[in-house]
C-alpha cells in the first residue's frame, strides 16, 4: 500500500487507477448512505478522489488510507446534505438530556440484510446520517460527534430514536 | 450497556450492506481531472536531477575557475612587478658587461671560447623561459628565469676577469 501511495506521490496514473478500483466501491457507498441518492453519491466519490490524490502528501500514513480516503468522503457527503434547505442534520439539544435507557428494541427481530437496508435509505437525513456513521462507517459517537459538530450525548441520543424510528419503518411492512 | 441486536446483524453482513456499485465511467472523469504533469513527478525525476547536478557541476567549475584566475591576477601583479624590476636591472648589468667582454675580445684579437659559447646557449634557454612565463606565469619559470640571469653575469664577471688578468699580466711583465 505504501509503495501504492508513493508510486501516486509520484504522478503514476496507473497507481491511481488501482487505488481507484480498490476503495470506488466501498466508498461510494460510505457517500451513498449519507446523501442518499446515486446522483449525488456519485459527484461525492469523483470529488472525494479527485481530493485525495492531489492532497496526498498530507497523508502521514498514521492511520490506514482507507480510513483517511473515508473521512474525505463522510466530509464530503456531509457538506452536501447540509446545503439541502428541507432537511437538517441534527443540532445539540439546547438542554441536558438525561441519558436515556438504552433497550434492544431489536431483540430476537428476523432481520434480512435487503429489508434493513431499505429500511435505512428511508430514514431522515439527521437519523440515517448518525445511524450509518456508527453501524456501517465504525465511527464511535465522539468521532460522530467531531464530524457532525454535535457532542457525543446528542450523537448518541440521535442514535437511539434513529433506531426507534427505524423499527417503525421495517414494521410498516412497505419495504 | 445492553446487547444491540441490530448493530451484531449489520456488523454479521457487513459487506451486504455495499449494495451499490459506482457508474462505470466515472475514473475517466476523475483522471480527467487529476493535473498532467503533477509537480511532483519533476521534482522526483531522475532527468530533473540529472539537469540540476549537470547546472551545478558547470556553476561549480566557472566560479571555481573565475576565482582562481583572479587571484593569480593580483598575485601575479605584484610578482610581476617585482620580476620586471630584477629582469631590467640584471639585463643591463649583463649587456654592459656583454659589452665590456666584446670590446675586450676586438681589442686582444681573441675568438669566442668556450664561456662565450655557453653564455649564448643560457641567453636561448632565457627566451624561451620567458616565452613559457607568458604560458605559464608561474613562480618556478620566474625563478630560472631569476638564476638564469644571475648565472650568466657571474659567468660574464668571471670572463672579465680572465680577460683583464692578461692584461694585467702584461703590465706586470711589461
């Protein structure tokens, strides 16, 4: 990988080729999830690679260039779901929620991935945003937090009526 | 905190969850866009290098050829002064010796000997000493040049002495 990267460093279109075909489709899926839809994924991933290859060389290489190529496309995605006028990320409540009770209101469900799935595309922007960024992306509710410019109390929060609200939805049967 | 059903489904069938699949032509779009000739292929050429070791090479041999030639200049100034002053005053010394042996020789009716002789051939070496110092101005040919001169009147004041003992001889016995 490193050798991949130097090799990109160094102008080598091939090397950006195989960085391409390697990450494209994890990644266009990571934008797909935060805005939603194929068109926007789409401008989300050529921008978001577009980014990185001419900033590789503020790559350090202290984490994993996966996990560094995602967050070009989380930020990405986000700034492109924050210039929607009719739907809005979630905002730190202006009071202290006390923690609420964390209960597995999915215990024992018979999931199935493509219902789940459909399921998520459905939810609204500030709670599939948080849901996906915690369950599907592995970022925890401080990173969630730090990229969404909320606090981790108000992540997780979002976090538990996003699943709530997504239990409501594979119940409504119009999957 | 309690099990989550839901986050152990999603993180079993991770990869069911990339479902998507990105528009074909979408790395021409993206290739389009990346720069030609990035900046950093130059600076990390072996041709960019070369040409900077090749500049530096010939910047290197001019200031260390323009600095050199200066200071033999300026030494060479002083030095060439001060050897002209000698030239001038030894040459003198030895023509008016020369001149001394010759009117000597015309008077006695003597032919050249030996001394004579080799004081023409360091008269040849000093020429072409001196045609090699404007080659080479060097303190060495400076000082041949220096002892050739120096050589060839102490042969001269040998001569003359040789010359006037004769005569002196001749006074004596006259």
């Amino acid at each position: 990988m490193d050798e991949l990267i130097a090799r990109c460093r160094g102008g080598d279109r091939q090397a950006h080729y195989q960085l391409y075909k390697l990450y494209s489709r994890a990644m266009y899926n990571v934008g797909y999830r935060i805005v939603n839809n194929a068109d926007e994924a789409k401008d989300v991933l050529q921008d978001a690679f577009i980014s990185a290859f001419n900033n590789l060389q503020s790559y350090r290489g202290d984490s994993s260039f996966g996990g560094w190529l995602k967050r070009i496309v989380v930020n990405k995605a986000i700034n492109l779901v924050r210039r929607r006028r009719f739907e809005r990320l979630p905002e730190n409540e202006n009071f202290d929620v006390k923690e609420e009770e964390v209960v597995d209101e999915f215990e024992g469900y018979p999931f199935e991935v493509e219902k789940v799935r459909r399921a998520i595309e459905q939810l609204p922007d500030g709670y599939r945003v948080v849901l996906s960024l915690y369950l599907l992306e592995g970022y925890d509710h401080g990173e969630i937090g730090e990229i969404l410019g909320i606090t981790e109390s108000t992540s997780k929060s979002q976090f538990n009526r996003s699943k709530k609200k997504l239990k409501e939805i594979l119940e409504g049967g119009n999957l | 905190m309690k099990n989550d059903s839901l986050k152990e489904f999603i993180s079993k069938n991770r990869e069911g969850f990339d479902a998507q699949t990105p528009p074909e032509n979408l790395w021409q779009k993206i290739e389009s866009a990346l720069p030609k000739f990035p900046k950093q292929v130059f600076w990390n050429s072996v041709s960019f290098w070369r040409a900077a070791a090749i500049v530096l090479l010939g910047l290197s041999s001019y200031l260390f050829y323009v600095k050199n030639n200066t200071k033999v200049e300026k030494q060479d100034v002083a030095a060439m002064q001060g050897f002209s002053d000698l030239e001038n005053y030894y040459s003198s010394q030895i023509t008016e010796k020369m001149d001394l042996v010759s009117r000597y020789q015309s008077q006695t009716g003597l032919t050249e000997d030996e001394v004579t002789q080799n004081l023409k051939k360091l008269e040849a070496m000093y020429l072409v000493l001196k045609d090699q110092l404007k080659k080479r101005p060097t303190q060495d040919v400076r000082d041949a040049l220096v002892l050739n001169l120096l050589v060839r009147i102490d042969l001269i004041n040998q001569q003359l002495n040789k010359l006037d003992r004769p005569e002196k001889g001749e006074q004596k016995s006259i």
